[in-house]
C-alpha cells in the first residue's frame, strides 16, 4: 500500500499503529448508495473512508428518512459502533460515490480497546462528530430550508473537493428531512442568486464565498469542529 489513497484520521495516527491497521486493511471501491451497516446489525467492517461521502440516516417506520450524519476522508463511519454493545438505530450507506480502506470491524474493536493511540484518535473523531450532529439537530429545527440547504452543500464540497457533484431531488429531500418541493424552490432561489449551477441532479457551485453568506451560522460552527478533524 505504498500509494495508498489518504483517510485524514488514519494520517494522524503514530507511525507504529498505523502500519499496524494498514496492515489488516484491504482498498474497496464503494458505489452510490452501498449500505454499510444497517439499523439493528452490528457492523462486519470498519471503513476509513478515503474518497466520496457516506451518509448516516434514520428511517421512520413509514420509511420516511432523514440524515443525522455525514462522514467524508475525514474519519470512520463506524466509530460510534465502538463506544458500546448497543444495536445501531441508524444505516449508514454511500451517497457520494467512493472508496475506502476496510478492515474486519471485530479487528479493530481489538485495536480500540487496548487504549492506545487508536483508542485515543478515534474517541476525539467521535466526540468532535457528535458535537457537529448536535449542532446539526438545532439547525435542522430553527433555521430556513434555504440556509440549511447552503449549510449543506457547503459541507458536501469540503469532502468531496470538488465544485460538481451529483444529488437529485429526492435525496436531498430526505438528507434534509424535507419535502421535494422544498427542495426545489431552495435550489432554485440558490440558482438564481448565481451561487450555484443545478440541473437533473448534477451541482455546480460557482461561487463559493456567497455560498457561504446564504448559509446558516451553523456551516461556521460545524466546520470549526471539522477543522479538528484536519478536513
């Protein structure tokens, strides 16, 4: 793995111990929407992801879904898994297509609970994504769908370094929680303001800096939190 693709939280690790997991890893690839774990099942893989996004939802008993997490290059998508014995409520899956180095989930609940340098990493990534979802959860009740929907774009583009990619309609909808309409007349408003480019799905945002003026004060927030994390 002498050209191996980059995970942020892997890079802040010791020399020693990370040689020590890249080790036990394997590359995979990871199409748009590969489930990762799923609600009730504990995971069978650990995924440092090195490229796209993985989306952490909840989903109602009518099916309806919403985001409540967001994890690029930065870290891992399952270390709350590792924190305890408890069923996830919540199925992670890929929403930007990528890839990531994997290795078995019951390897490195081994590694974690030596508390070494791996336990340490991992509960800093944990607490910093936590305190970034909590911020998340007020946004997502006291702010307007079109600052919400600036906030989010923007933290999608700090992952995927890139000012193209592709969500349509219904996903951001349900990354949202809200409706398609919704997302519609934000999009549009946004498109209209000249910050961004969309059409059937595919985004372009064409001016960042006034990105930033339409989203909400929470994108400061969370990407403080995310500098942490060396996004």
């Amino acid at each position: 793995m002498a050209n191996r693709p980059s995970n942020l939280l892997l890079d802040s690790l010791p020399p020693a111990a990370r040689k020590s997991l890249l080790a036990r890893m394997e590359p995979v690839s990871l199409p748009l929407s590969t489930i990762l774990y799923r609600a009730g099942e504990q995971p069978k893989y650990a995924h440092f992801v090195t490229s796209g996004i993985a989306s952490i939802v909840t989903f109602m008993a009518n099916g309806a879904g919403a985001e409540v997490g967001l994890i690029g290059r930065e870290g891992m998508v399952e270390g709350i898994n590792l924190l305890g014995t408890v069923p996830p409520p919540t199925t992670a899956f890929i929403q930007v297509e990528g890839a990531a180095l994997r290795m078995r989930y019951a390897d490195l609940q081994q590694e974690f609970f030596k508390a070494g340098p791996v336990f340490r990493r991992i509960l800093e990534f944990v607490q910093r994504h936590s305190f970034i979802l909590s911020q998340l959860a007020a946004c997502n009740g006291l702010h307007e769908i079109e600052n919400r929907l600036a906030r989010w774009l923007l933290m999608v583009q700090d992952r995927v370094e890139s000012e193209n990619f592709y969500l349509t309609q219904e996903f951001l909808a349900e990354m949202l929680g809200i409706r398609r309409t919704s997302v519609s007349t934000a999009a549009s408003t946004l498109q209209k303001a000249g910050v961004i480019a969309y059409k059937r799905g595919h985004i372009q945002i064409l001016d960042r800096k006034r990105l930033e003026t339409k989203a909400c004060e929470c994108y400061a927030v969370v990407h403080n939190l995310s500098n942490g994390l060396d996004l």
